[in-house]
C-alpha cells in the first residue's frame, strides 16, 4: 500500500497571502488529521476530518481551515499568513481516528513565510 | 489538559550500548503512541500501546505502558547508528494526539 502523501514538500508564501495543503490518506483509512510542528511550540493538533465531516478541533484561530472529500483526501487551507505560521505541517491517516487505531503520518510540507 | 513530558531530552550513546527513554503523563493513559522522526521529516510509526501492562517489542526496541505510574518507557538494545533520531511519545486525547517534546537520539559509532 502507498502511504500517506503531502504536496507541496515546500512553500515559500509573504505575510497576508493564503495557502492550501493537500493529504492523501492509505486507502481505505477515513480519518486524516493534521499537525502543525515548529521547535517553540512542538507538535500541536489542528484538526481531524472523519467521513468528510469535522470531528475534532484544536486551539488554532479561524485562519485554519480544512476539508475532507468524498475520496478521504484533504486539504487545509491558512489565510493571511502571519510569520508565526512557519512550519512543518503533517497530516496522518488512519482507519478510523486516534485512539481506534495506528495513525500513519506523511513527510510533510515545509511552509516557510516571508 | 493532559501533557506528556519526555525524559531525557537529548541522549548520546555509544554504538552497541542500550537505552531507555520515558514518556510521563499528568493524566491517565488510554492510549500511548511511539513515533521516530529525522530531522525535517515526517513521523515513523513504532507501537501503539493500549492496556497497563501492555509490552511490545519491534526488532531491538521495547515499549511498556504503565497506566498506574501514568507512564510509558520505550527501550533499545545494542543500539545502531540507524536509531539516530527524535522519539516522540503520543498520547490519544479523545480523539487527537497530544505529544511529548520529543528525545534526540545520537548514536555515536
């Protein structure tokens, strides 16, 4: 099975701009969750999509979004970039979410703002 | 809300020398998870573990939850230089994963 993917690998963005991520999960698993990483704060958790349906929610603003379709792939989008938003950005799939079963993650997308 | 707090937080060994990480929570466990990363990169799955008591083992590396001490401990024999690397322990937290700040590994050949 192929596992999870993440496109881009990199960006470069300027504050104020938007930007969407995109994840595609193993086939088969229905929950994908994102993660952002950075060295002062660590791994934190943004939000899980199950079924195309948000299921969970971390302590990110409104700037954050995401979405799941009908296939399990997902995107999230940022808008107006802030500096503070660079980043490493992993999602991870699993069959049926955290805490049910093994989460996989991708390489992630390096997100550098200006 | 729960935090994970890894200990130690850098570790260089000797190449063939064996060690042991641990993953504290403040609250109970219900699920702990290992991940390896290199730096930059995606995280690695190693074990998920479920029950107090629970032990698994994956090559050279061993992993135990221990619910009542609301700890987790991840161990290698004979290390290589191929285990260089971050450790991070997670734990599920209704739904999402919280993570520890991570162990950085040095194996030094």
């Amino acid at each position: 099975k192929a596992g999870v993917t993440q496109t881009p690998r990199y960006l470069i963005k300027t504050r104020g701009q938007q930007v969407t991520l995109s994840c595609s999960p193993i086939s088969g698993h229905r929950s994908v969750s994102w993660y952002q990483q950075t060295p002062g704060q660590g791994l934190q958790f943004l939000f899980e999509y199950f079924s195309e349906t948000q299921r969970n929610k971390g302590n990110f603003p409104g700037r954050f979004s995401g979405r799941q379709f009908s296939n399990s792939r997902s995107e999230m989008n940022v808008s107006t970039l802030e500096l503070g938003d660079s980043a490493l950005y992993l999602c991870a799939s699993s069959l049926m979410g955290a805490g049910y079963n093994e989460q996989f993650f991708g390489p992630g997308t390096r997100l550098t703002v200006l | 809300s729960q935090e994970l707090e890894q200990s130690p937080q850098s570790l260089i060994v000797q190449e063939g020398k064996n060690l042991t990480i641990n993953c504290t929570s403040s609250k109970t466990l219900y699920g702990l998870y290992w991940y390896k990363q290199k730096y930059g990169e995606g995280l690695i799955f190693l074990m998920m573990l479920q029950k107090g008591g629970e032990e698994k083992s994956h090559e050279k590396i061993t992993a135990k939850l221990d619910e009542k001490k609301q700890q987790s401990s991840l161990h290698i024999t004979a290390s290589q230089p191929s285990h260089a690397g971050i450790y991070l322990c997670g734990a599920d937290q209704r739904g999402k994963l919280i993570f520890g700040q991570g162990t950085e590994l040095s194996v030094k050949p």
